[in-house]
C-alpha cells in the first residue's frame, strides 16, 4: 500500500495491481473498502490498476472534516491521485456510486481525463432512481421464484421502498447474476468493509441532474457505461438511456451478470473493458 496527501491533508492509500498504463480505479458502496474489486476478474493483466481507498475507508485516514465525504468535494483527491502519479491525462474506472465521482471529476477536468469506464453505475447524480419494480423485473429475468431465500429478500425490498430498512444480507443475492460461492464470499466482507457515516455523506449534494446531464453531453472523454443484465440497479435500459446522455459513449449488457459483473464472468469484464482502453 503506498500513500500521498489528499487536497486538505488527509492521507489517502491506494494499491498497484499489475502493469503497463496506469488506470485510476474509484470504488463504490458508496464508501466501501476497495478490496472488495480485488483485481476486477484479472483486468491486472491488461493495466496497471491503481486502486485508490476513498478517504476514511480501507487504510486512507478519516478526514477531520466529515462533509468532506461528500462527493463533490472527493473530486479534488482525484486529482491529487492523478497528479501524484504523475499522468498527464488518466484513465479512470468507476464502480456501482464510484461512478458518480468519477463522472463529477471528468467535468471538472476534462482535459485530465482520459477514457471513462463506469460499471453498473449509481444514476444518482444523472437524476434516476431505482423502483420496486427494476428489482421484480430483474429477479424475473434470473427465474428465482423458485429460489428458497426469494420471498425473504423480495420482502425486504418491498421494506425499503415502503420506508423501512432493508438487510444487506438478505438482499445481497439480487445483486449477483449467480448466488454461488464466489458471490456468498465476496458479499461476507461487506459488514467489515463498510462506513454507513461516510456512505451517508457521500451523496448529500454538491451536484445538480440537470447540470450534470447537460456537462456530459459536452464531455470529450471517450465513455464506457456497462450493466449486468441482472442487475437491479441499475436496470440495463437505464444504464443504456443514460450512456445517451453522453457526447461519445456507448453501453454494453453483460449477459447474465450481476452488480458486480467480473464476479459473474470474469473474461467477458476483462474483454469487454480492455478493448475499450485498448489504443
């Protein structure tokens, strides 16, 4: 793990994970560990992935200033991470809320960014909102009525769109394309990888949909949006009108993938995203 100074102080750490061109890599959760990409399904192989821990998650310090978790104002470590490495102009993939910061940073530096690859990203900033019924339609695309812990987690659902709380754990399965091993092991670290203070903060303002909306339609950055076709939020129609948005991106549906689609096949993520860094 190696560190630098984020723009008021806070020291940040990140992780280098295989060779050749940097990629900047933000995580989301929102404000969750980065551990939890790992080495996003061997895409390592293909670039050098410079794995950031936002402030006050994994081994980066806890800010003295909590609003400082606020999205907007993250902005300006991406920049500091950008301009410690010493890239001109970087490449930067974003993952699930991760994504919201990646974007916000791209329209405040466009010319310090690169290719943009946002995996199954938070809408947030764009203006959507996930529906009771994104999360029917997808289990239904998967088949789980037959699924022993479906109406549990169904129930849950229908609790948070109602006002309640939602278990993480009981509804961690919607978000995978296959609840197997690999999924039920990924999703154990999450209690000990998240920051719920932080994760609160993360999208309490600092942006506007309408601007946003309008920014990307002028953002010269090349643009990667990709779902999961399983994936109940963000639903692939969503991620394919929001990549619309953009004055040059394109979506791309992994099949029968998840939330977490270099989970799910981990050599479609990696072919899919390093042709699209590809020069």
């Amino acid at each position: 793990m190696t560190t630098f100074t984020g723009h008021d102080g806070t020291r940040l750490g990140y992780r280098v994970l295989g060779g050749g061109e940097p990629l900047l890599v933000l995580a989301g959760g929102a404000m969750r560990d980065s551990a939890y990409l790992g080495d996003l399904g061997g895409l390592s192989a293909h670039r050098a992935l410079h794995v950031l821990d936002l402030r006050g998650t994994g081994r980066s310090e806890h800010p003295a200033d909590p609003a400082s978790y606020r999205v907007d104002r993250q902005v300006a470590d991406v920049e500091a991470f950008r301009s410690h490495l010493g890239l001109d102009r970087a490449d930067v993939l974003a993952h699930s809320a991760g994504c919201s910061l990646a974007t916000l940073y791209a329209l405040r530096h466009p010319k310090r960014t690169g290719r943009l690859v946002l995996v199954t990203p938070s809408l947030r900033i764009f203006g959507g909102t996930a529906t009771e019924d994104d999360y029917r339609e997808a289990a239904e695309a998967r088949g789980l009525a037959e699924e022993e812990w479906y109406p549990a987690a169904l129930a849950a659902v229908r609790s948070a769109f109602t006002g309640g709380a939602a278990d993480p754990d009981v509804v961690a399965p919607l978000f995978h394309g296959d609840w197997n091993a690999g999924a039920r092991a990924h999703e154990a670290g999450r209690a000990a990888q998240s920051h719920p203070e932080a994760a609160a903060a993360y999208h309490g303002g600092g942006f506007r949909p309408a601007a946003v909306r309008a920014g990307v339609a002028e953002l010269p950055s090349p643009a990667l949006l990709l779902a999961g076709e399983y994936d109940p939020d963000p639903r692939p129609g969503a991620v394919r009108a929001t990549a619309a948005l953009f004055r040059r991106a394109r979506a791309v549906v992994q099949p029968a993938a998840g939330h977490y689609p270099w989970l799910d096949d981990p050599a479609a993520f990696t072919r899919t995203v390093a042709g699209f860094l590809a020069p």
